[in-house]
C-alpha cells in the first residue's frame, strides 16, 4: 500500500522560548487553556455530518457521485475550454485546486500537452473580463459549469443569463448540451431552471456551504475534468481528518486553531498566510474567504455583540518578501505569520556556474532554485523570530492531490474549531446581505420597495468632500 507523509505543523516559534516572553506563548498558558480546545473539538465531534457540518462527511460519502463525475468530465475532457461561472465559495476552491494541482500555464500548453480543456473561472462581473473572455473562447467546444448553491446569486445568475441566451441563440434546443449546473437539490432557482432546461445537474449536499464545499461536486468536478486525481483528493481530507479525531496535542488543527484563538485574545487581529510555492498561492485566497467570512461575526450565539475574527492576508514567498516583510518584521504587533513550505517541489532547477569573479552573484552557482526558495523560507521565519514575531509554518512532503487535501482539511477543520471556541456561528455570512438587499432594491426587484425608499432616505453624500 502507498505510504503517505503527513502535512508537519511547527509552531516553536509561536512560543516564549523562540519569540520571547511578551510576544510568546508558555507551555503553562496552553495548558491551562487547553480546555476550551477540548470543548471545541467535543462540539465539532458531537455535531459531525450534522447542520452545516456536512462537509465533514464528504471525503467519505461521496462514492457514487464520484463515479458520476468521472464519467461526466471523461466527455467534457474533448472540450476545448471548461468555464466555471460562480463567485465566493463556489470558485476560490476550484481556483485553488487548478493552480496547486496543474501546470501553472496550463492554459497556455498546447492541448496535447494539457491532456485537458482550458480552465476559466469567472468570479467577477466586470463587463470587460466577460467581453474578452467570449474573444478567446470558441463556444462549440466550450462547456459552462454554472455554480450557486443559493441558486439566486445575482453575479452568478446574470452571467448565466448572457452566456445562456447566446448559446440558444447559436444551437437552439442543444444549448443546454454546453451547460452543467451544480446546485442546492431542492432549493433555489437555478434547480428549477435546470429541471426546465433539461442541464446535467451536480448537487450540493445539505450541510455544505460555499466556503467549505470545495470537496463536494463544486470542486470535484472542475479538478476531475482537469485530470486531478480527486479520490486522491479525498484520501487526503480522510488523512487529515483521521489526525484530527483526538483531542490532544497531536491534532494540528486544534493547535493551530487554539493558539490562533489565543493570538486573537492578545490582539493579533491579522492572520497572514504566506505560501512559498506557487502553485500554493491560491489556496491562499482560499483560505482568505474561509477565515474571514466565517470567523468575521458581529454576534456571538447568545447574541451579545463581539465583532470578533481576525483579518486574512495573503502573501507570496518570495515575492511578497520583497513587498510585505518589511512590515511583518518591523510594523505593528498584531499578526499571526504561517509560512507554507513545500519540501520536495516537483522541478529541480540548477543555477548554473557564471561570472565567477563576481562573489556576490557566483555564491549562487551550482545550487537550485529549490535550495534557494527553502532557505529563504527559513531565513524569513528566523528574522521573523529574531523580532520577536508569531510565526508558525506548514510543510507539505510534496505538492499532490493527497497533500493538498489534507491542506484543505486541515484548514476547514481548524475553522471549525476557532468558530466554536469563539462561540459563534461559522457558517452564515449575515454581513453580505445588507449589500446584496441594496443591490436588489436599486434594481427595482420586486419585494425590495421598502429597501429602496431606505436608500433614497439616506443621507446624501455631501459635494463639500468630494474633490
Ligand atoms: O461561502 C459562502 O457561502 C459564499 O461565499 C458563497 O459561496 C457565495 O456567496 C456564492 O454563493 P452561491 O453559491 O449561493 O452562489
């Protein structure tokens, strides 16, 4: 049987001994508040596959539709061009996926080289990115995974509509051949569009919202059609979650998650995650979405007010070093740093022997870029350290679907875990709707009357402060 490494999560330098008494952490303090990481891995555990836990299940209870989605992205695979219209939690998954799991000019390589359609994902509405996405697009071989659990997001349904309507003005009664729909079963509108229209429709099960559907169809089936290994995937989030079962020392998540709970009671108010490998960097995203609009609340679950969460930041090693490091190591005390580093990357590339009597560029000669990435990596965490900043890093045996499932879990879980130790609710995202409502109400939408009359009685923004 294949031997699979764990994920190493290393958090020395979260603590006194690394970063000093006032920035650090004691073995003491962790112990004594190691109770309320053992409630929240008991309310987790107690709540497993129920409510708006159901994607702890999905690495084990998807094996039919697994099948499904193998045997639908066999044929999508022909295509030229595979574009997922969908915003938030139902496109930073894929994204991620596609960019740690792919070339990273996958799109670029010639198709037999790729072995794949083209990706887009198209989680904006920007009316020039819609325009130049069709010049590049040939729509006899393009297929459109329209995504929405809601089924009603208005980003997503308007480009729907477009793409929709062209495509029946094109092929008529075989438009609906170019579209899959991957929704809610019984809810919303896209399900019932769908049942109309005849689309092959993916389901996204009960208990599974946007952020934390990347392993449910929303992400399955774009990673299969790309070729991703997606049992792979799933093995990996089983890994994971299989280390996360106890609640003791040894499961990274509730480590993690409690000594970022803790950072939080300290004021470190921002959460920076900074991937050293590119094709990491939209996990990056990823995780940005997932800890700030699920920890972000202004409500506790007894109503009181606490405004908590802790704002997301993603960063580049090494680029952002050259960005964002100057801040990080001198700026404020408010932050918690996660390095993630890949130990073996999957090119080797030599710098060569050149220019030998420049010492300060020939020091690099007959090294690689994998020796020159890791060590800055472990530069940056030690001048991190060395002033006094909490830092903590991830290291991944490699970058494939196995690992990165585990990545996945590991941060859905830890998420979890920091939204029931800040007893809150993790799952809904009451601060977007104010947004959405206005949106409505300005577009005249019937039912939003009241909205609109509240927006026109608000106060005018006044000429004296606008330049
Ligand atoms: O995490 C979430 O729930 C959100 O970010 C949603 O994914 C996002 O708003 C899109 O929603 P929907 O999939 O319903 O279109």
């Amino acid at each position: 049987m294949k031997e699979y490494k764990s994920l190493v999560f290393d958090y020395n330098n979260m603590m006194k001994d690394f970063v000093g008494e006032k920035e650090g952490f004691s073995e003491k303090e962790l112990k004594n508040n190691f109770d309320i990481a053992v409630n929240a891995h008991k309310t987790f555990e107690e709540n497993r596959g129920l409510n708006m836990l159901g994607w702890t299940e999905l690495p084990y209870n998807q094996k039919g539709i697994v099948k499904h989605i193998k045997t639908v992205a066999k044929r999508i695979r022909k295509a030229d061009a595979f574009v997922v219209l969908g915003i938030g939690g139902s496109a930073l998954g894929t994204n991620a996926l596609f960019k740690s799991l792919c070339h990273l000019h996958h799109n670029e390589l010639k198709k037999s080289k790729r072995k794949a359609p083209k990706l887009y994902v198209e989680d904006n509405i920007d009316p020039v990115r819609m325009k130049e996405l069709l010049d590049v697009l040939d729509l006899d071989k393009t297929i459109f995974n329209v995504i929405s659990k809601s089924g009603s997001t208005s980003e997503t349904m308007s480009q729907f509509l477009i793409i929709y309507k062209m495509l029946k003005d094109l092929y008529g009664e075989n438009a609906k051949d170019h579209i899959i729909a991957t929704t809610d079963e019984k809810n919303g509108n896209l399900i019932k569009i769908a049942k109309e229209e005849d689309l092959e429709t993916f389901f996204i099960p009960d208990g599974v919202g946007g952020r934390f559907s990347v392993i449910s169809p929303v992400g399955l089936l774009p990673a299969a059609v790309l070729g991703i290994d997606i049992n792979e995937l799933l093995k990996g989030c089983i890994h994971m979650d299989k280390m996360c079962r106890k609640p003791n020392l040894k499961n990274p998540a509730l480590i993690f998650g409690l000594l970022q709970y803790l950072s939080m009671q300290k004021g470190k108010n921002i959460s920076v995650i900074m991937p050293y490998s590119d094709n990491l960097k939209l996990i990056a995203d990823w995780y940005c979405q997932l800890w700030a609009e699920s920890l972000g609340k202004k409500l506790d679950l007894k109503n009181n007010i606490v405004h908590t969460g802790q704002t997301p930041v993603g960063a580049l090693g090494v680029t952002d070093q050259h960005s964002q490091i100057q801040l990080y190591t001198e700026g404020p005390f408010d932050k918690v740093i996660t390095l993630i580093g890949v130990k073996n990357f999957k090119e080797t590339v030599e710098i060569p022997h050149m220019f030998s009597e420049y010492p300060s560029v020939n020091f690099l000669s007959g090294n690689t870029l994998n020796d020159l990435i890791t060590n800055e990596r472990i530069a940056t965490e030690y001048a991190l350290t060395k002033n006094q900043r909490l830092n903590n890093s991830i290291v991944l045996e490699e970058i494939n679907a196995h690992t990165i499932g585990q990545l996945l879990m590991f941060f859905m879980i830890q998420t979890a875990y920091v939204g029931a130790m800040l007893n809150i609710d993790t799952f809904n995202q009451p601060g977007v709707e104010e947004g959405k409502n206005a949106t409505y109400a300005l577009f005249g939408r019937k039912g939003y009357e009241s909205k609109l009359e509240e927006l026109k009685s608000a106060k005018q923004k006044s000429d004296k402060y606008i330049i």
